[in-house]
C-alpha cells in the first residue's frame, strides 16, 4: 500500500488503496433507471472500468426514486418531486452520505468526489428534466397524460439537498460531478475525463 495512509497506520497496513469515490446507485445498478433510460444491461461500464484502474473504492449512495416510490415508477420532472416530502427524504440520504464521506476522511481515507447524473430530476448536477411548458398541468391519470419534457440548466432535487446539506458543514467541501443520463443531457466523455482528472489527483 503506499499513499498516505499506508505511511500514517504502517503498523496495520492492508491491501487497501485508501481512496474511494461515491456514486448514484444507478451508476452501478442500471435496474434502478425508469423503463427506457438504461443505457447498459447492469453497469455503466466505462465508469467502473475507470476506478477500478485506479483502486478506488466504491460507495453507492441509495437510488432516492427507488426508495421513495419503488422499481415500478413513471419517469417525472422536476416540479413533480420537489415536494416537500421527497426533499426531507433526499435530505436524510444526504446527511448519510456527508456523514460517510466524514468519517472516512476522519480516519485517513481519500474520498474523490460525488457522481451524480445529469438529466435526472433527482441526481442531476448540472442538468436536469423539467417540463417543457410551464403552463401545462401535470398530474391526472397517466393514460390521459400527454406531458413533455426538456433538459433544464437545474440541479435535480437530491442534489439540491446534497449541496444543501454540505453549505451546513463548516468547512465540509466535497468535489461534485454527473455523467449524463441521456445524449441530450451532456457529453459522457468530457464527464468521464473530469472524473479521470480527479482520480488521478488523488493517486
Ligand atoms: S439518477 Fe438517481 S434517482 Fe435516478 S435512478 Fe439513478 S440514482 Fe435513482
């Protein structure tokens, strides 16, 4: 092991690498997706391949949709989720996750960042699905429902409360990013490339 946690604990050394990266759930778990938005049969490969390369280990944050409603789920826009609700229960995933990222970098670890998912009205960053006219009324039975979509310049609900959470944390900083969902919602490569640059500043 070398980096600086093998110097500080030599004396319990072990085969870890000492840096880790959290994920959306859906990164590692394409199940989680609405119907239609998987884009690989389990994993987002090219992301696994690239921390794996550079020993980093894992931590996937909990799917906020899923939790909340369930495999079995319409896809919706932002303004359906930012309800009161949801936001408390994105906030309690958030606490988690800061408090995990906390403790790890208490004890010596180097914690890489977030990746979130662009165009997800949940774990967008950058990004994320509003709809597409204000004016039109959301909500109904879904075999009425004609609604339409578009990729707001927005963070989604959870990570809204993500950087809620961190503003709360005197001198808590933590290094964001997304990989894009869909095409419309952002180059995966340029992302993909962020996230490598990050790696490799902590290697
Ligand atoms: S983007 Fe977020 S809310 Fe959507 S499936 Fe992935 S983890 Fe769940």
């Amino acid at each position: 092991m070398t980096g600086k946690l093998g110097q500080i604990k030599d004396n319990i050394r072990d085969a870890r690498s000492g840096r880790l990266i959290f994920i959306s759930h859906c990164l590692l778990n394409q199940n989680a997706c609405v119907r239609g938005l998987a884009s690989q049969p389990a994993v987002i490969r090219q992301l696994l391949d690239l921390l794996l390369e550079h020993q980093a280990g894992i931590f996937q944050m909990t799917c906020p949709e899923v939790s909340y409603l369930g495999s079995m789920r319409w896809g919706q826009v932002k303004k359906q989720y930012g309800n009161p609700m949801f936001r408390r229960h994105c906030r309690r995933i958030a606490r988690e996750v800061c408090d995990q990222v906390q403790t790890y970098r208490d004890n010596d670890h180097r914690v890489v960042g977030i990746v979130l998912r662009d165009g997800s009205p949940t774990c967008g960053l950058r990004c994320a699905a509003v709809e597409a006219d204000r004016d039109q009324v959301w909500g109904g039975m879904v075999w009425s429902a004609s609604p339409r979509q578009r990729f707001g310049n927005t963070p989604g609900v959870y990570s809204e409360e993500l950087q809620a959470e961190i503003l709360t944390r005197p001198g808590f900083t933590v290094p964001l990013f997304a990989l894009p969902e869909v095409a419309e919602a952002g180059s995966f490569e340029k992302s993909l490339e962020e996230i490598e640059q990050a790696l490799k500043e902590v290697d």
